[in-house]
C-alpha cells in the first residue's frame, strides 16, 4: 500500500507525467491480469 502512495506522489513530482502514467497503467493492467489468479487461489484455501 505504501509503494502506491510512493509511486502517487512521485507521479505528481514526476515532470515525465505521460512516462510514469504509462507505466502505472502497465502496473494496474498486469494487477487486473493477475486478479482472477488471486480469486481463485482465495477460493481454493477457502475450499
């Protein structure tokens, strides 16, 4: 939780916006990808 308050405010501080705003796009679309692994894993230790 602490690397994404640091990635925001070096976002914010970042003159290269577009770069860093690509690459936390890059961040939360590879999340997304591995989201329904996760899922599953929860379900499976819940099982």
């Amino acid at each position: 939780m602490t690397l994404v308050i640091l990635g925001l405010k070096r976002l914010l501080s970042s003159r290269a916006f577009l770069r860093d705003f690509n690459g936390i796009r890059a961040y939360g679309l590879l999340l997304f990808a591995l989201r329904p692994l996760t899922v599953r894993h929860i379900l499976h230790s819940w099982l």
